[in-house]
C-alpha cells in the first residue's frame, strides 16, 4: 500500500496539476482515470445489448449475415463520446480504449452475453498507421471487453493496404474504399467460430462490412458485430 507521505505528495501534485476528466474538463477524484462518476453516469449509452436500435441495426441489415450488432455509446460531435475517441485515437491514450471496453464488458455480461463468442477480434489498422500510433484502438476495445467476458482476443485479420480517409466520404465511397483491403490470417483458426468483430466506431457500417465478408468467406460459424460507439 502506498505511504502516507506518497499520498500527500500525490494530493499536493493533483491541486496544481490536476487529472482533468475527458468530458466535463473538471478535476478528476483520487483513483478516478480519465473520466468522472457524473460523465461516466451520463456517458449516452445505447442500450442496445438489451433491445434492438433500429437506426444501428439497419447500418448492416440485409448486407450481410450477422447475429448481433452490438454498439456501446451514441456518437455526438463535440459531445464526451467525440472527446473520448478523440483522446483514444490521437493523444496516445490506449487505456481509454480499455478501460471503455471494460465498461462495456460489464453491460454485456448483465445481458447473457458471457459465453456468446469464441472470439473478439479487433478490426486491424495497417502497419504503418499502426507503427505511427503505436497501437490499434480497436484491439485495445477489445482486450477491455476480453479481459470481462473472458474470450479470447485473436488477430485474425490484417489489413494488406492503406485506404484514404473515410472521413468526408459517402456510403458507396467508403464501401469502394475498404473493398478488398482485408485478408484472413489463417482460415482454419476461425472456421465454425462465433465471432465478435470489432471497431471503434460505426458510421456507414463500410468497414465492418469488408472486415465482416472476408471472415464469412473464411468460414465462420456466426459473425457479431461491437463497436464503442454509433453515429446516428
């Protein structure tokens, strides 16, 4: 346990340098990471592990086959969800991702989902983006979730080309954008597995559905999707 005097140290550090929280920007509580109890109270979940959201079901429906479309938050811009990415994809906080995943893993399990999949694999970023960030904020969603439900986290899939942007681009755009630039590592692994494919985010559902068509193809017995976060 840690001494007295570290404790006043760390208390003395916090008052003028202060952990702030991702969405109020206020101070954070000793032993609290990243996010306060009133934004983690108000985080703006989907609830979607409960019942079915029309507008994020119908983001793959009738695409492709799948068993759940699981997404944990509603994306807002300029909203705690946007911050929460932000921080996750571009100011190196991998543990958001985690801690985010672990969240969720909780919801999951009070829904029946602890023994629904064989596998969480994470949608791959490409090597040199991945080298650049100095991780994937996918996989670390998914080693959150992992580490709750207690699945396995595989790196099934690599992705063999650098697409553009997806950001400021239509839904056909994006699906002509990620067509063909994921690969199945090895097939045999995921044959006859229930699978949970997931991301960070779900905008159009593109690269869900290009990550989601090669492990069909690949053999899988059931195909889930889980995302952090929805736009609407």
């Amino acid at each position: 346990m840690p001494s007295k005097i570290s404790l006043i140290l760390n208390d003395f550090v916090a008052l003028f340098f202060p952990n702030i929280c991702i969405g109020c920007k206020g101070p954070l509580p000793n032993g609290m990471k990243h996010i306060c109890p009133t934004c983690q109270y108000e985080l703006p979940k989907t609830n979607n592990y409960k019942q079915e959201v029309p507008h994020i079901y119908q983001k793959l429906a009738g695409s492709i086959p799948f068993n759940h479309m699981l997404a944990y938050l509603h994306f807002q811009k300029k909203g705690i969800v946007q911050h929460i990415l932000h921080e996750l994809k571009y100011n190196h906080k991998e543990d958001v991702g985690v801690m985010m995943g672990r969240w969720y893993g909780h919801d999951l399990l009070l829904g029946g989902f602890a023994t629904e999949f064989d596998f969480i694999i994470p949608v791959p970023l490409h090597p040199s983006k991945q080298r650049k960030r100095g991780y994937n904020q996918s996989e670390a969603f998914a080693n959150g979730l992992s580490e709750v439900l207690k699945t396995d986290v595989y790196i099934g899939l690599k992705r063999v080309t650098a697409n553009e942007t997806q950001t400021r681009k239509s839904r056909a755009e994006r699906l002509d954008n990620v067509e063909a630039i994921f690969e199945v590592i090895n097939a045999s692994e995921v044959q006859e597995k229930r699978v949970l494919l997931v991301d960070d985010v779900i905008t159009t559902g593109a690269t869900l559905l290009a990550c989601g068509n090669v492990l069909i193809a690949a053999g899988v017995k059931e195909l889930s999707f889980g995302v952090l976060a929805s736009t609407y």
